[in-house]
C-alpha cells in the first residue's frame, strides 16, 4: 500500500496537467514501515530531460536524483518511489516504464492526463529480488490528510481514484 497526503497526491497530478502534452516526473520521498506500507511524505518534480520523445518517455538526470535524495536523506525522508503522467494514454505501465524500472521495492506511481486534465492515477509496486525476476503488482493509494486537516477531502479523493480504476 502507498498512502500520500492530499497535498501531495495532487501536487504530482497537478505537475502532470501542467507539463502536458509532454510526461511529467519525479521522486516520491518518505518512510518505509515494517509492513512494507510506503508512506510519502513529500514529493519532488524532477525535469524531464527526454529531447526526442518527451510525450511519451521520461528521465530524471542523474544530478537531480542525487540532489533529491541528499535533500530528502536531510529531512529523514528515503527515495521510496517516483511518478510520471501519461498524456492521453492510461494510468497503466507500459513495456518501456517496466524495462526502465530498477529500483526494486518502490512504488512507481503514473496518472493519465487526458487533453490536459489529471484523470486517473495508478501505483505499482515493483516487486521481486533481482533485476531478472522483477515485476510490477499494482498497489492501493490511501489518500489520507495531514494531521489537523478535515477528513472530507481525503475520502473525496480516495473515492474517485477507486471509481476511475
């Protein structure tokens, strides 16, 4: 399971309409608990340095995933995932997210943007022990609210993510 605050979650979807028709990405930081719940607690925008297909590939530079991680390492946050859009394609991996995928035990998080608007929004866990046995399992997304904040809006969100599944 994946939970994220309100914020978040809609930080990274937002990200997606704003760089669209092109793919969005970026780093989801956080905690990873005994259970193996991946809770977010903040996300990163990451650049797309795709030149010759950006509306349906993406890549973090390496300097800015090292940057990331140093920055969240800071806060007590660990790299537990990342997340990209796909514009005008479904929430769902495709063969060239599963073969660029290698970081085992993350959440790998895609929201479809159809003509410019964050629709529905996916998570995978890559599971598995080595590169050769890897494989995506789709995970739940908890939307939940920071702690003060009214619980109507999580259980909106929670609710139309499940009915655009």
């Amino acid at each position: 399971m994946l939970k994220i605050r309100v914020k978040e979650y809609e930080s990274l979807r937002q990200h997606g309409e704003e760089t669209y028709p092109h793919e969005c990405c970026g780093v989801l930081l956080g905690q990873i608990d005994d259970d193996g719940v991946r809770t977010v607690t903040s996300v990163a925008r990451a650049g797309n340095t795709r030149t010759d297909s950006a509306h349906n590939r993406y890549n973090i530079d390496p300097k800015d995933l090292i940057r990331i991680q140093r920055e969240g390492r800071r806060r007590g946050e660990d790299i537990i995932g990342f997340y990209h859009s796909h514009p005008d394609h479904p929430a769902q991996w495709s063969p060239t997210d599963f073969a660029e995928a290698h970081w085992l035990g993350c959440s790998y998080v895609i929201t479809s943007v159809a003509k410019g608007k964050a629709t529905v929004t996916n998570s995978f866990l890559l599971a598995g022990k080595t590169e050769e046995d890897k494989r995506f399992e789709q995970e739940t997304i908890h939307v939940e609210n920071a702690p003060g904040e009214p619980t109507d809006q999580a259980l909106q969100e929670i609710t139309s993510t499940k009915d655009q599944r």
